[in-house]
C-alpha cells in the first residue's frame, strides 16, 4: 500500500509531544530526532555514548527548532542501564507519546552482552524489549494514543524461524555475523506485530508497528565484519555510493510511523523505490516468518524470561 510523496514536510505538529529516541546520535535515529524536534516534540536523545551524544544535540540545535532535546544514557547491552533508564524517564516525565526502538549493531565480530547475550540479539531485540516493558505503563497512561515503533530491516527476511538460532545460542565457531543481524531483525517485527496484537487484545490507546530503513547511507554498515576483504568492503562502499539513500530518507519510515494519522497498529513500513531499498515510506508486507503468530509467542516467553520483564498492564474498557 502505497503512500502518496510522504516527506517530512508531511510531519504534523507534535505540539511538544514526548518522544523518545534510541542511537539518535547517528543516522536514522538523528534524523528522526531532528525531524521530531523541528516539528515542536520535545525528544528524549537516547545514546550510548554521550560525548557522541551531546555532539548529535548541538548540531541539532544549531538548526531552526519549534521543540526541544534532551540527553540521556542508554546502553541496550546492559539490562541494568535500560533499567536506569526507565527509572530517570519516569522520574522526570509524566507522558510518553512515541518510543522509537531504533538503535542497532550490524554484523558484529562475536560478542556478549554485559548480561550474557549474543550481542546482536541482546541489543537489538531484548534491550528493546526490556524497555518497552518497562516504560509500557506510561505509554498506557499518556492522554490520547501513543506508539512504540520498532526498526527492523529489509535482511528480516533472511532470519530463522529456528528459535534457538534466534537468541544466538549457537556455539562462536558457527557464528555468522550476518546471520545473527538478521536473526535479530526478524526477532524486531515478531515483537513489534506481537505487541500489537496484545495491546488491541486489552484494548488499550497504544499502538505498536515496525518499519525499516531500506538501504541508507549510515554509519551502520561500516562495523559489517568485512574489513579484513578489501573486494567486500570496496563493494559496500560502491553500493553505498550508487544505491544507498540518505540517512534523512531512511528516517522517513519510522517518523512516518510515529506520526501519520492513516496507521492503526500492526504495520509494516519501508520506502517503497527500487528494491524497497530506497524512495518514500509505503506500509508493506513482513515475511512470512514474521507474521507466524506461534513463533512470535516462542519469542515472547523466552525474551520475557531472559529479560525478567512483565508487560503488566490493565485491559481498559
């Protein structure tokens, strides 16, 4: 379904709606935060290093801004700063209108998180959604409609429907560092869709969707572990160069998701040109394995108890 020229021209007035934004100190997630800010939000940068950080916020706010920015730490590879996270965002904010669940690594040499995890699955996917658990009470709370939009990617489609290869339990000698990314982006839509269906289930004014950037021109692609092949990492650059669309473009379908008035909860959005790599938002259709509701359930159990998080919250009338 396509979208008509959406652009962030298109972008209502977020007459100083609360925003939080993960990774807003680079690409996608910088974009959207300027975006959101220009529009009059007052956006809640989410960073994991905040030198980098405050650098992001300064060149925002050397722009023109009808809203305004705020710095805070956040570390998906550790259960402990999600946590501190929440905790500093509650005590200091009373709403929360929409939760960008953006930041990623991409292609990763093997690592652990700080509480064990294949890093790619712990970051991408349980970091996320450990947060979104535990900021779920205030979406629930905030007046009129909220959303959580999660960042996926285009590779979804090249994740296993193998829960245990999933969550990276496979030994560091089969790693695949692309493989484990596109684990972790499925595992994003299985969540995102999954947490639709359970928010509408309760009846509840939170609307949960995914989307993706296509292929944007970001600093994402540089951690790919290929540098030690030179021909691979010449190709990246010239596809990067020939294909790839700015990081600006690549934010539009997550801010497409936050703030347009036509979605409902449940969608799938991405830029709708050549491949679906780049061109302006259109809501699309997940994989197949994205959309099969018994592995989204799997999911849900293992990453609730991996992350000892409830999404506890009251069905309303």
């Amino acid at each position: 379904m396509s979208v008509e020229k959406w652009i962030s021209e298109n972008v209502p007035f977020m007459d100083s709606k609360k925003i939080v934004v993960t990774g807003a100190n680079s690409g996608v997630g910088f974009e959207a935060a300027r975006i959101f800010a220009e529009r009059g939000a007052h956006v809640v940068m989410a960073c994991r290093s905040m030198e980098r950080g405050k650098e992001a916020k300064e060149k925002i706010e050397d722009g023109s801004l009808e809203g305004s920015l705020e710095l805070r730490k956040l570390d998906l590879a550790s259960l402990d700063s999600v946590r501190d996270f929440a905790e500093q965002y509650k005590a200091n904010h009373e709403e929360l209108h929409i939760l960008c669940n953006n930041a990623g690594i991409m292609g990763v040499p093997f690592e652990r998180t700080e509480d064990g995890f294949e890093k790619h699955f712990g970051v991408n996917h349980l970091g996320h959604f450990a947060l979104t658990g535990e900021l779920l009470d205030l979406l629930v709370e905030t007046s009129g409609e909220s959303r959580i939009v999660t960042q996926s990617s285009a590779l979804h489609k090249n994740g296993s429907a193998d829960i245990e290869e999933i969550i990276g339990l496979s030994d560091e000698e089969e790693y695949s560092a692309q493989q484990a990314y596109a684990d972790s982006k499925l595992a994003n839509v299985l969540f995102a869709l999954e947490l639709d269906r359970r928010l509408k289930e309760k009846n509840l004014s939170v609307e949960s969707m995914a989307c993706h950037p296509g292929f944007s021109a970001t600093n994402l692609q540089n951690t790919v572990e290929n540098k030690d092949s030179f021909f691979r990492d010449l190709g990246m650059k010239i596809a990067k160069k020939i294909l790839a669309q700015s990081p600006e473009k690549g934010s539009l379908p997550m801010v497409y998701a936050g703030s347009s008035g036509n979605l409902s909860g449940g969608e799938y959005v991405g830029p709708g040109g050549l491949m679906n790599m780049r061109g302006l938002p259109e809501i699309q259709e997940p994989s197949e394995d994205a959309r099969d509701e018994e592995l989204a359930e799997r999911l849900w159990t293992v990453s609730e108890d991996l992350t000892d998080t409830e999404f506890s919250v009251e069905s309303q009338e």
